[in-house]
C-alpha cells in the first residue's frame, strides 16, 4: 500500500511541476506590471524569467526520461537474470562457468542464452544466439531455453530435444506474427552437445560456432564438420542422427561460446584470436579461462566488442576412466568446412 501511494505520489509531482511553472510564466505574463513594458530591461527580465522556467521544464523531462529509462532496465535485467539463471559450480563431476558480455555497456537484454543440466541419458548442454536484441530477442530466448528445459528429461535422443526446440521457436514466432510483429528474418543458431558418463560427447549443431577443446596445451575445434542451418528459416531434415565428436577426457575442458568472440575487431580491423586466448589459459579452472578470454576482448577491442559474447566452460574433473577408441578418429572433419552462420 505504501508502495503504491508513493508511485501516485510520484506521477503527481511529475505533472505537478510542469503545470506550476508553466501557470507561474502565464501568470508572470499576463499579470506582472513589468511584463507589460516595452523597454529593455522590462524585456530582458521577462526573457530571464522564461528562460528559467524553460530550462526547469527541461531538466525535468529528463530526470523523469532517465528515472523510467533505469527502471526499464532494471526490470529487463531481473526478466533475463529469471532466464539465464546462474548455473552450478560443478555437475555431474563436470566443473563449470559461463557468463556474457554486452557490446553495449547500458544494455541489460541480448539474445544469447545457454544451460546446463544433467539427466538420465547424460549432461545436456545448449548455447545459442538469436538473432537481434531487445524485448523481442528476450521473448525467444525464453521459449527455446523453456522447451530445452523440459525436453532434455523427456527425450531419449539428442535429436528429439533438437525438434521441440524447433517447434517451441516456430510457436512462439506464430504468436508473434498475430501480434503484427515482423519475424522474416528471425532465427536462433543452437549448439546441443550431449556428454555421457565416460566423457563420450554427441552433437547436433544448427548454425552455431563449434566449441574448443583445451587439451593440455592445445586448442583444436570440437570437429569442423558442417552444421546445420539455423532454426527459424528452414526446416531441420527428416533424420537426425547426432554427431560423435569422440571424448572429453578427465582433466580436459571445453569452451563453448557465441560468434561475437571471434569477430571482436581491434582499432586495425583485425580479428580477436579466440584459439590463442584459450591457449593462454590451458590448464586454468573454468572461471580463470572465462575471465582471461573476457580481459582479452577487452583489451583487443579497446573495451568496445562489437556484438553481444558469451562463454560457457566445461571442465571434466571426474575420475578417470577408460575410454575406447581413438580421439581423432571420432572426430568428423571435411575438406572444405563452410563457415559458420554470422548474426
């Protein structure tokens, strides 16, 4: 009750100080003896007292404008933090951080999103971008990491997870087109990676950027075999078997990120080296490598990325175990890999 009497209070005293000044310039000039004369300094007093209540109506339209605007974002912020709730230190013997990083520093939404969460069939990890930012971008992530949620319990198979994903996007895109909101061009690009209990790792990968994989001092793609289209613009294929990508052995760590880490430009225009970055940090726990890929963006972009990053860590402290097959054969590649999809 209070809250609200002080809310009221507030929109009165917002209207109430414009219409005060403007009654006190009216009044001034329709009243005051001084007003009426024709002579310099008559004028220039009545300019004077215009200019004051000018400027007072200024500055207050501006508070109110930056008093609003903070509430936005603070109410933005809280809707996406609900989304992108922070995740656990560590799950199922897998060591684990993640964060984001705005290209803008007053923004508080953007469109990356990404989870962890163990079930029955294994540690199901998403990363994605959607396209744009804003309300809109937080309305999408919301329906695929709400369908993630629910699907990785209830599908047996990577790729079932991938077409609930699919039909949630396609839904909620329906929605919003009944509301006149333009999505033609609206997609997400999803990375879903599947890792089992002896490290053994699948994936499914709809126009995402493929993960690194630190392994001791090397910093080798997860696979460079081509992905899929994005979700959104094209129908996924009838068949989805997911894709071996070998091992993630103890003591090794994958980083698993969004575009804007490596089109991050410096002053010249050159690229930020995401896979030297790594190597820098090989061997670290997850919150080192996240903070020392972050410190060099920073510094490489003069503290001004130009997209929206986010990173999620996985390190595999689990006890060691035995896992057949070679590493290298598991590993898909082809001769000539198309580039990933770009926002």
């Amino acid at each position: 009750m209070i809250r609200i009497r002080g809310r009221v209070s507030r929109r009165v005293l917002s209207l109430g100080l414009p219409t005060a000044w403007g009654a006190v310039a009216v009044t001034y000039k329709l009243t005051c003896p001084l007003a009426q004369q024709t002579g310099f300094e008559a004028r220039l007093a009545t300019s004077a007292v215009f200019f004051a209540v000018g400027t007072g109506l200024i500055l207050h339209v501006r508070h109110a404008l930056l008093r609003e605007l903070r509430q936005v974002r603070q109410v933005a912020g809280a809707a996406q933090s609900a989304l992108l709730r922070p995740l656990p230190p560590r799950v199922e013997g897998l060591d684990i951080a993640a964060a984001q990083l705005s290209a803008d520093r007053g923004a508080s939404v953007g469109g990356d999103l990404y989870e962890v969460i163990a079930t029955e069939h294994g540690v199901r990890v998403v990363m994605g971008d959607v396209r744009g930012h804003g309300l809109a971008a937080l309305g999408t992530v919301a329906a695929v990491l709400g369908s993630f949620r629910e699907a990785v319990h209830d599908e047996p198979e990577l790729g079932g997870v991938l077409r609930r994903l699919e039909r949630a996007l396609g839904r909620h895109l329906r929605e919003r087109a009944r509301d006149d909101d333009p999505v033609a061009e609206e997609f997400v690009t999803v990375l879903l990676l599947e890792i089992g209990r002896d490290g053994d790792v699948c994936a499914l990968n709809c126009g995402h950027p493929w993960p690194n994989l630190l392994s001791g001092a090397r910093v080798d793609p997860l696979t460079r075999a081509d992905p899929l289209p994005p979700l959104g613009p094209f129908p996924l294929p009838p068949e989805l078997p997911p894709m071996q990508c070998g091992y993630l052995l103890p003591g090794e760590t994958l980083v698993l990120h969004t575009d804007g880490a490596e089109d991050a430009r410096d002053a010249h225009g050159r690229f930020f080296s995401l896979p030297e970055a790594l190597a820098k940090a090989a061997g670290e726990p997850p919150q080192e490598v996240l903070g020392s890929v972050f410190a060099g963006v920073l510094r490489h972009a003069a503290g001004a990325p130009a997209d929206d990053i986010a990173l999620l860590v996985l390190r595999n402290e689990r006890c060691h175990r035995h896992a057949s097959g070679a590493r290298g054969t598991a590993r898909p590649a082809t001769t000539s890999p198309q580039p990933t999809t770009h926002l």
